[in-house]
C-alpha cells in the first residue's frame, strides 16, 4: 500500500490512541482521484481489505432523490448508518463515495437549487464527524471519496477538516508491479521501460495489458479517449532542418529531464514554459511534438480559442483540467498554440473579462511550476504575434525562454523538400538544392514547401493523364515528378510571408537576443526577461512600428 495511504488511514484505524494521547484528531476524509479505470475503487477495497476494517460503498448518483428533501435525508442516514457500523465492529468505519463530483458541483456554478442543498448536507455530515470525534476517537469514521474531476468539487470540501488530503492515482509502475507479481517473468523485463512506454494508461488498461501480454495484444489508452496525453509520433527526422531552435529547446527542456541529478547539483532546471513566435507555417508545432517525442513525454495540445467558453467560470475550469491531466500523464508538455488568442494583452482595453480571467488563471497554473507534482509538466506557447501576449507570462518562472523560428535559409529549404519526398517517386534529373535555392522560394515557410511539393505532384498526375489520353481511367506504371513539375508548381505557390512582415519579426528576435530597450520605450514597465537581461513590455511594438515606416 501507499507510504502517504499508511500515513493517513493505517494510523487512524490501527493506533486510534496515539492521536488521543496527542491531543488532536485524525483525518476525517480522503480524496482519490485520477483518471477513469486507475484503481480507485480498488485502493479503497484494499485498503479496508488490509486493515479488517467494515465499508460502505456507495455511487454518489444513488444518493440523489426525486423528491425535495430526499437527498439530504440519505446523506445522514448514511452517515448515521457508518457510525453504528464502527461502533459495532469496535474497529472503526470506512465510507467510500464513488463519483462524488455528481453530488458536490461548485454551488457557484450548480444549475439547480437541489445541488446546492446537498452540497450543503454533505459538508454539515463531514463537520459532525469532527463534532464527535472526541466520543468516536476509538472507533472511527474515514470518508473516502473518488473522482476523475477534482476541480468540479466544491472548494469548502477541499479545505482541512473535510477532505484533508488528496491522492493522485497515476503510479503505473507500482501497478505494474501489482499486477504481474504472480506472473512467470523473464529476467529482461523493466517494469519502469514498461511505465514509460504506457503513457496515458491507467490502472484498468494495465491489468488488461498484463492479461493478454502473452498474445501480445495492443491495448488503447483509456487516458487517450478521456482526452488525456498521449506521446505524438513525430520524430526529428519529419521536421527537416530548424536546426538552431531545436537546439535551445533540447538545451532547455530535454537535457534536464533526462539528467536531473546533474542539474540539481549545478542548481539549474528547466525552465517552466518556453515561447516559440515567428511567422506562421514555419514547423512551430512540429518543433514541439518532435521535442515531446524525443524526451518520451506526453503530449497536449490546446488550440487558444479551444478554452474560450461564454459561461462565467468555464474557461477557467478548462485551463484547470487542462493542468490536471498534465500532471496526470508527467512527464507532460501542454503545448498552447495560438497563444495571442489566449493571452492577450490586459492593458490596452482589447481584451474582454474572460481573457482577463483566462490569463490569471493560466499565470496561477505557471507560478505552481516550483512544486514537486509539476516539476515534470513544461509548457510551450506558440504566436506570430509576442507582442500581443500580456507581458505577465513572459516574465521570469512563466514563459521566461523565448525561441524564434525563423524561415528556413537555402539549405533548410533543401532538407525539408528531401524530408516531404523521401517516399515519392522523383525523376532523376530533379536537383532538389537547385528547387531550394530558385529565387522565387525565397520566402517559403515549412508549409509552403510542403504544399510545393502537394501541387509538383498534382503537375506530374496532370501530365500523365494528358500523355496517356485516356483521362482519370488511365493506369500509369510507376509515374515520377520531373523538374519542369516543379516549375509548374511554383508558378501556382506563392510565399505565405511578405517581405515587411518578415521585417517585422526578425527585429522583434533582434530585440530579444540583444536584450537592449529601443528607443521611446525608457519608461514602460519591465516584463520580458531572456538569458538575465530585461526590456521593456513595449519594445517590440514600437521598433515594429518605427521599422513599418521605413
């Protein structure tokens, strides 16, 4: 069983006396959550299986009745129930609330009166256990509830008295380690190379893995179909080139994740969120699902206007769970794309209450980043437009590394085309550093390149289906893409990024590498922060203003 799980209900139960003898109470209430299927009915079960101690299980959705009144009066007949049970067994009582988010919603948000009453019971049942706690010290009374949505509980039920603690369910190697102990192992089997390859599993997908390993089953996350993280397939070798902002990011988040003992020594650690701008289509999403790939994390991604909700409080739960299931599935990266969207800028009277509300919460979420549970959860942002992001996140201990994603340089241009057509058929008079360095890519972005490579091959089909004049029927042996396709193509594809927006972002970069304050700007507030050096919240919109008139 669980050191902290000993530590608050072996004590309880077995050495009622030692809290006597102390002078103060023991805990009333535990709360387990986790994903659905990790095993907390099961824990509960356990618990009161190990310890010979009497429960009560009951689904929250049960307690629930038609009539008004109903409802409050089933609470404290369970309640009453569970204490005649511990006086009787002269050891003590469990009660065990299974989906306990159905009866406690947040009664700011609770739709009808009903919810709000029961909330209320509940909370007058739980005080009146520390009310008799002095004449049940010998034979107690510990509530154990169960949720996957700790965040839809009731604060007051989360406060000391009530539920004290709070247990996350998310070890899958000591699951690991449960399930297969009457197992026939071989001696080659790493339960710990096993919990990393199972992101996103929780305790149910585990006993099934366990069960058919023998046939050597596949089994799907239930952590993936709830919404959870799962690691992303891409690889470094489908970004093609970004050589240099892969580079940072390896050096900020991959490097301490895989040697945290070195780091610590030297008193370093990665650092909480890291902002990729530049201009769009560049590979910025690709960057951070390769980076998630190559460091073996989970991977959420949130498109900004996704967390947008028209309901007061509902944008903010959002970014909670969002939070919650990070931690869940550590080591995490939650990727916010779009992040502008998001995050605007609070002080130049653009941004609504829900975005104001949406960026304080996302800055509570960030400043939580020090404690054990997250140390594990990096967050990456992602805009073509810094300098519309509210100066609070990009200071120290929130987004404080900022990485700019440039367009790619001849050379990138040719990696990425090698990286679009290693599995198309390509003729052998194609010069793919001659395609990259024709004057009319000058200006392509990752996406470009990607879709030049679309419309080279809708060329070649057209081609082909006119020579052999038999139209959409014809069967062609093995067709290739030639270089006048290419030329084709790139009379059809033009570059997404003009040349005064390219401008624009590559002095915003020239800004933040030099770490100097632009001229006009002496006095606004201090906000952005890279490698120790600060300047100014509105540096960049006036060198990007001053640079537009030029």
């Amino acid at each position: 069983m669980d050191l902290d799980i000993r530590e608050l209900v072996e004590l309880t139960f077995t050495h009622p006396e030692l809290f006597q003898h102390l002078g103060f109470h023991p805990p009333h209430g535990v709360l387990l959550h986790g994903p659905p299927g990790c095993g907390k009915t099961l824990l509960a079960r356990a618990i009161a299986g190990e310890l010979q101690v009497p429960m009560l299980a009951v689904a929250a959705p049960e307690i629930v009745g038609g009539t008004s009144g109903d409802s409050e009066r089933s609470l404290r007949n369970l309640f009453r129930q569970a204490r005649e049970v511990a006086t009787q067994s002269k050891r003590g009582a469990i009660l065990f609330l299974d989906e306990i988010d159905v009866i406690t919603p947040k009664r700011e948000t609770a739709q009808r009166e009903m919810e709000r009453r029961i909330v209320a019971q509940l909370l007058t049942c739980l005080d009146g256990l520390a009310m008799h706690a002095d004449e049940d010290q010998l034979y107690p009374v510990m509530v154990l509830g169960a949720t996957n949505r700790p965040d839809s509980i009731d604060p007051a039920l989360r406060r000391a008295g009530r539920f004290d603690r709070e247990i996350c369910m998310s070890a899958r190697v000591h699951i690991l380690h449960v399930m297969a102990d009457k197992m026939r192992l071989a001696s080659d089997v790493d339960f710990q190379h096993l919990a990393t390859l199972t992101p996103g599993y929780v305790g149910a997908d585990l006993k099934a893995l366990v069960n058919e390993a023998g046939i050597n089953a596949r089994v799907q996350p239930s952590a993936k179909r709830e919404g959870f993280a799962t690691t992303p397939n891409v690889t470094w070798a489908d970004v093609g080139a970004l050589d240099q902002p892969r580079g940072e990011l390896e050096e900020a988040i991959v490097f301490p994740l895989k040697n945290p003992e070195l780091c610590a020594k030297l008193g370093t650690r990665s650092p909480p969120g890291v902002l990729l701008f530049g201009p769009p289509g560049c590979g910025k999403t690709l960057l951070a699902k390769a980076l998630a790939n190559g460091c073996a994390a989970n991977f959420i991604s949130i498109k900004g206007p996704e967390l947008l909700n028209k309901f007061v409080g509902e944008s903010e739960r959002a970014v909670r769970q969002v939070f919650q299931r990070a931690r869940t599935s550590s080591p995490c990266i939650v990727f916010f794309d779009e992040l502008d969207a998001l995050c605007p800028r609070r002080d130049d009277g653009s941004s609504s209450r829900v975005t104001e509300r949406l960026v304080n919460q996302l800055l509570t979420e960030l400043d939580g980043f020090d404690t054990d549970e997250r140390r594990q959860v990096f967050v990456i942002g992602a805009t073509n437009r810094p300098d519309m992001i509210d100066p609070a996140m990009l200071r120290p201990g929130r987004l404080e590394k900022l990485v700019y994603v440039d367009l790619p340089n001849e050379v990138a241009r040719r990696e990425i085309l090698q990286t679009h057509l290693r599995h198309v058929a390509v003729a052998d008079d194609v010069n793919l550093a001659d395609v990259a360095g024709d004057e009319r890519c000058q200006r392509f972005t990752g996406a470009d390149l990607a879709a030049l490579c679309r419309e080279a091959g809708f060329v070649a089909l057209r081609r082909v289906l006119a020579t052999s004049g038999k139209g959409v029927d014809a069967v062609v042996d093995a067709p290739t893409i030639l270089r006048s396709d290419f030329d084709g193509a790139l009379g059809k594809v033009q570059g997404s990024v003009s040349q005064a927006d390219l401008k624009k972002y590559r002095a915003t970069a020239a800004n933040i590498r030099a770490g100097a304050k632009p001229r006009g700007a002496q006095k606004s507030p201090v906000a952005r922060v890279h490698t120790g050096r600060a300047w100014p919240a509105r540096a960049v919109k006036n060198e990007i203003e001053r640079l537009s008139r030029q």
